[in-house]
C-alpha cells in the first residue's frame, strides 16, 4: 500500500544546502588569507618605511593595503549574502514538513508544545545565517594563525599557544556549567507556554469567572522556574565571559611584554612585535566567539537533536499511495481508541457499518464516548486497536490531506481561524473557487447570514472566529463541513449554538445531503434531527450499548422504559447486528433511558 517517497530529514536538508556551504566556505579560505593584510602592511611600515623614510613606498603600500581591504568586505558581504540565502532554503526545505509533523504529533499527544519544532528550524535557520556558522569556518584557520606566531619567533606562539588552549578550557568549562540550566529552562518555558496557550484559548471563561488572577498564579509560577534556571545559566556563561575577556587583555598584554623583550633584544624588529600582536588576535578570535556564542551553540544543538528525531521518526512513516476517492461506505471494526497522551481509553471494541446516504445519530449520555468516536471516524484520533475503513480501505492508509477532501467535519467546539468568511469555508484551500464556496454556505442555508456580514464572505474574523456569535461560527463551521462536496460527513452537535431557524436549515442541509447519498453521522439529541436518521447507536461508556432503527430506538430515547438487561451486550453476530451493530440488546442496566426535551 505504500510508495517509496517518504518526507525530508535534517540529514536530506543539508545535502540540498551543501553547495551554499561550501561555496561560504571557500569564501572563508580568501577572507582568512586577507587577514594577513593588516600584520604584513604594520611590518612593511616599521621595518621598511620608518628606516626608508620614502614616502612613495608608503602611499604605494597603503593603496595596496586599501584594494586588499577593500576586497576583505566584498568577500564578507558575500559570504553573508550566501549564508542567508542557505538559511533561507533550509527552512523552505523543512518548515512545512516540520508544521505536518507537528501537527501528527499533537494529534497523537493532545498538546500543542509540539510548536517547538517550528521554533527549532528558526534556531538552525538563524545559527546558519548568522555569527555561529561563521566562527565554526574561521575555526580551522587558528592553528595557522598559531603556526604563523610560531614562525614569528617560538616565545610568541607559546604564549598565543597557551592563550587559546586557556579560552578554550573555558569554553568547555561553559559547557558544563550551562547545559543542565538551559536544558531544564528549554523544557519549563515549553510548559509555561502550554498554559498560555490553553490560557488564551479560554479568555473569556477566564475573565467570566474571575479566574485571571489563579490562572496568572499558575502560569507565573512555572514561567518563573523557567526564569530562574535561565537567570542561572545566563550567569554562569557571563562569569565565564568576563573571565574570558581578562585572559584575552592579559594574553594581549603578555604578548606585547615578551614581544618587546625580544625586540630590546634585537631578536625581532618593531614591525614583528605589533604584528604578532594583530595575528594572535586573529587566532584567538574564534576560540572567543566560541566562549561568547556557546548559548546559541548549544540551544542550535539540541534544536537539532530534537528535530532530527521527530523528522526521523515522521519519515520511517512511509507515505500512502493515492487510492480512488472515496464513495461513502463506512465500516468500523472492533475499533479501541486511546485519549491523546494518556492511556484512558475513550471507546473500546466499537463496530457498526454505514452504506453511501444513510443518516445514523449517536447518542448516550455526556462521557460515553461520542465526541471520541467522531473523531475517530475522520481520523482526528488514531485507532489503538481495530480500524476505521472507508470502502474497504484502512482510513490509516489514506494520506490524510487527500482523505480531507471527501470527509465533511464539524466538531463540537467549533474553532474557526484568522481569516476572511471565505478562506474558512474554503478550508483555507488554495484554487478554492467562489462557486463552491458560495454552494457550500447555501448548502448550510449561512448565505444569507453571511451577506449580512460587514463584508459578506469577504469579513475578516479574528481567531477562533472572534467577532462572531455562537450561532454564526456553528453555521459557517457547517459551510466549512459541506465544502467540497464532501461523500462522509460527521455533525458532532451540530445545533448546539442554534436558534429555531437555524435548527431548520440544519434539517434542510441533511435531508439535501441525503439525497445526494452523503454518508452522515449525527452526535445529536433532540427529536427534530433524530427524525431524520434511519439508525440510531446508544453509546454507554465508550461501547456501543444498543443500535437499530428509528422507530426501534426513538420512542426509548424519549423517555420510555427499557427492562434492565441481565448481562453485557456481546456485539458478535451477524444475527444480532444492524449492520453489524447490536439490534436486539436492551440498554446496559446502568443506563438511564436519554431523556430528551420536546420543542
């Protein structure tokens, strides 16, 4: 059932921007070999110049120094220019494979700190186009530098020898000291950041039950320990930071003192004393960037890390083949599905079939496992055990974006995104045309609602459809189901936020969706939809509790007595099932009948 196309890795990533990287590397070679203009010129200077006195060798140096300098910043703007534009591809390359993988992944886990995936491809982004990538290609060149003090005169590159090794044991000594604070402030901001987001999501419940100052408690005090161990790292690394730019002044000064013991000495000149000086700079200067950036470093390293597993693992998910669309026969089979990040499960050994234009409702009491069940017929929840199949076909061996085209979904809570009306009932679909759109919003009878919109379908509405009343966002969130011209489509209390004209079209949308032999579920209550199935499926703790037709089951949903039943239904047979859901089995004894209220 499968191609051999699988989604890109870090490891794919860095093979398409290698040639950018090298080519910034080979700039690097020129740009070192330049730095050598500086020494050379302040040699020339002293020792020719000075004792010379001639005044034409000195513009004639000076001119060349300023051509060579001239041609060092043409070669560092380049080597930018280079270095952006590769930090540019990489996050093309992998920023949108990093959102699907979050995406997967907060399907699985239920939480949303899976964002740091998109925020781990910033990190690399920036770490490829900015100072860190830099001093890593500058770093080769400082045991040249080094070398180049040793020909100097031995006394010199000891003491730059000696330098650099004591930076560098700081850098490691920076490692040690920050890892564990800056791991354990990555991982407290990533909570705190889940209370936020969970926070904002749910303002105006906060706000109307006065829970704002709680809710900041809370999140205060987990943003606070994230501070506390970043305060921690940040102090340590500026401890080291400062003690690394004494060592760099006395080193410099060191260099200068036996520099100028060795010229009374006449064992150099003055040209070599101020020359060793600007070299050992040079060499020291990508062990201090070192020192400086190793917070960026590390941050980039486990960016990747964490990165290069989630890609890892999304790509060992090898991609469906395209099947045929769909056509609307439903099957569910033995079909247990676990709560996100928990091992609760939702519903357990639930199986039932649906034919192209049946209507079925589920219903049963709050926690019994409706709403999980929707979810997992359009494949928002995976299956832990059982399957899911349309037309024969494991819903898992659908590529899920594909299988969106033909499966209408309205959740319970309705959440609609930034945008304009249009955008939303399109589903944000590019090449969506103004017709279906339009057909879609008259299907779901929101047309006229829409038009009387400030801006009709054209209205730009904040997230999570900000600006709208419950009623608007349920019929535009209905639109949006109806898409397309969708052959399954899943209500999950459709007309929880609707008034009696909206509960009007809602019956108006499902009797055209019938006749268009739409497959449609229904998680509903109230008699006016339920007159319109064919089959109703009681839920009672996440398993099917009864199921069969209409008139079997609605006169008991509205309020008569069921016998107790004497032991728990087995949904086995053939004989007992309504397409292959429990026909004759009274409701579990610990089920009160559903009591619905007559309008």
């Amino acid at each position: 059932m499968y191609t051999s196309a699988r989604p890109p890795t870090l490891a794919d990533a860095f093979r398409q921007i290698r040639p950018g990287l090298l080519a910034a590397g080979g700039l690097s070679i020129f740009i070192n070999l330049l730095v050598f203009v500086s020494p050379l010129y302040t040699m020339q200077i002293y020792d020719r110049v000075l004792t010379s006195r001639n005044a034409m060798t000195l513009l004639l140096l000076s001119l060349i120094a300023l051509a060579l300098f001239i041609s060092y910043a043409a070669l560092e703007h380049f080597r930018s220019r280079v270095l952006v534009q590769t930090g540019i591809r990489f996050d093309h390359l992998l920023s949108g494979e990093a959102f699907e993988t979050a995406l997967a992944q907060a399907v699985r886990t239920g939480s949303s700190h899976h964002v740091q995936l998109l925020r781990d491809v910033d990190t690399l982004r920036d770490v490829l186009s900015g100072g860190v990538i830099t001093s890593l290609m500058d770093a080769p060149w400082t045991p040249i530098f080094l070398g180049m003090c040793f020909l100097l005169h031995p006394s010199i590159g000891m003491v730059a020898l000696t330098g650099a090794l004591v930076i560098l044991a700081l850098a490691f000594l920076n490692e040690r000291a920050t890892k564990a604070p800056l791991m354990a402030a990555s991982f407290k901001n990533l909570h705190a950041l889940d209370r936020l987001t969970s926070s904002l999501r749910n303002a105006e419940a906060i706000r109307g039950l006065g829970m704002g100052p709680a809710i900041r408690a809370a999140w205060g005090a987990t943003h606070g320990q994230a501070l506390v161990e970043s305060a921690k790292a940040g102090e340590r690394g500026g401890t080291l930071l400062a003690i690394s730019k004494f060592l760099r002044m006395a080193i410099q000064v060191a260099i200068m003192g036996v520099g100028a013991y060795l010229a009374i000495h006449q064992e150099i000149s003055g040209g070599v004393l101020f020359a060793a000086s600007l070299i050992m700079g040079r060499a020291l200067a990508p062990v201090e960037a070192a020192v400086a950036q190793w917070r960026a470093f590390v941050s980039a390293r486990t960016s990747f890390s964490r990165l290069d597993e989630a890609l890892r693992t999304r790509a060992t998910e090898r991609q469906p083949t395209r099947l045929p669309p769909p056509v609307g026969n439903i099957s569910v089979e033995a079909l247990t599905v676990m709560v996100p990040g928990s091992q609760l499960a939702a519903i357990s050994d639930v199986s039932f079939r649906l034919s192209p234009g049946e209507v079925v409702a589920i219903v049963g009491a709050s926690g019994s496992g409706k709403s999980s069940l929707a979810r997992a017929l359009v494949g928002a929840w995976p299956a832990a055990q059982g399957c899911v199949r349309v037309d024969g076909n494991d819903i898992r061996h659908f590529e899920a974006s594909f299988l969106g085209q033909s499966f209408g979904y309205l959740p319970q809570d309705v959440e609609l995104f930034a945008g304009t009306v249009r955008d939303n009932i399109a589903r944000f679909r590019d090449g969506a045309l103004d017709e279906q759109v339009v057909e879609a919003a008259q299907l779901a009878s929101a047309h006229a609602m829409i038009q009387r919109l400030p801006q009709g379908y054209d209205t730009v509405i904040g997230e999570n459809g900000a600006g709208l009343s419950g009623g608007q966002r349920q019929r535009i969130g209905l639109a949006r189901a109806l898409f397309g011209r969708p052959v399954f489509v899943v209500l999950d209390e459709p007309n929880a936020n609707l008034d009696g004209d909206g509960d009007r079209a809602l019956a108006d949308a499902i009797q055209m969706l019938r006749k268009q032999r739409v497959t449609i579920v229904i998680i509903n209550h109230r008699p006016n939809l339920l007159s319109l199935v064919d089959k109703i499926v009681f839920m009672h703790d996440g398993r099917i509790g009864r199921a069969g037709t209409r008139e079997e089951l609605l006169p008991l949903l509205l309020g008569e007595t069921v016998a107790p039943m004497r032991r728990e239904p087995r949904i086995a047979t053939e004989s007992h099932r309504v397409d292959g859901a429990s026909r004759h089995a009274p409701f579990p004894s610990s089920a009160r009948p559903v009591h619905v209220t007559r309008q």
